[in-house]
C-alpha cells in the first residue's frame, strides 16, 4: 500500500487480488447478493485509490481496508434506503464424513438454518462484529480500530453478541 500511497498504482492490482475474496466475504455475509457485494468490493478500492494520502505506514492495512469496507456497505444501504439486518453465513459448513448416519446429516443442515436465522436477527453492529472477529478472523486489537474503540471494548462487544446470538440460538431450537 505505501508504494500505491507514493503513486505506483500498479501494485493496485496486487492488493486487489489479495484481499477481494476476503472484502467479497464480508459483503456478502452482510447482504446476501453476488452483484451488490462485487459491486461493493469494487468500490472499496476505488476508495482505497481516492483516499491513498490517508493510509499511515504504522497501521495495519488490512485493518484500513476493512474501515473503508464498512464505511462502503453503510454507505451503500444509506443511499438504497434498504435494511441491511440480514446475513447470510456461507461460510458455516459442516464437515462431512463418510460416516455420518443421514440423522445426523440432517441436525446438522437444520443447525446450520437455525444460526443463520438467529444471525439475522441481532442487531447490525453486533452481526458486524461478530463476522470480524469469528469470519474473517481478525484479531480484536484490529477490530477496536475498525470500530473505533478500545481492544478490551472490541472484546467485551464480541463477547456480548456472541452470547446474545447463543441466546437466540437456544430459543429458536426450542
């Protein structure tokens, strides 16, 4: 990133490849549509372009892109007016094996139906945060930037969706 931030928008590119399937992830787990989360991955660089003279060779980048990455998906359901409270977690599979019986098969699928319902029903910031830190597995000292708080805070909001996602979990199972 420092030499697209000294003008060498060649290793654009390069960053875009290695962070698209990441950024498409992300997007996609918070709105569950192929062509508005590409749209939306394209986006993000072009503001990474724009906003180049911003990054500081002291952050991480990964944490910069995911900033911008937020500021992109609410900025997008700002100006659509939609309400982007729904997830869609591609990323929960059950490893299968050739040894499980159909019934368990079949918990599994349902298990995986009941997440992605409870899922959609927290609020925004907490699926947020939740996608961060357990979907693109970022460290919360990296997520207290994104956010904009402390690492403990970060930890502590984490801590409070996921328990409030297992809540939800629960009573949809019962």
């Amino acid at each position: 990133m420092l030499k697209v931030k000294t003008g060498d928008t060649g290793k654009l590119g390069l960053l875009y490849e290695r962070y698209k399937k990441r950024l498409f992830g992300f997007f996609y787990q918070m709105n569950h549509d192929v062509k508005v989360s590409e749209d939306l991955v394209q986006n993000v660089f072009v503001r990474v372009l724009k906003y180049k003279h911003s990054y500081r060779e002291d952050s991480q980048f990964i944490t910069w892109l995911f900033c911008i990455a937020r500021n992109v998906n609410f900025d997008h359901y700002k100006k659509y007016k939609k309400d982007y409270h729904t997830v869609e977690l591609q990323n929960i599979h059950e490893k299968k094996s050739e040894n499980h019986e159909p019934d368990e098969q079949l918990i599994a699928n349902e298990n995986t139906i009941l997440l992605k319902r409870a899922m959609n029903r927290l609020p925004t910031e907490k699926q947020e945060i939740l996608l961060l830190s357990k979907f693109q597995e970022l460290k919360y000292k990296e997520i207290a930037v994104i956010l904009g708080c402390t690492e403990v805070a970060a930890r502590t909001k984490a801590h409070r969706a996921l328990s409030e996602l297992k809540e939800i979990f629960i009573g949809l199972r019962n």
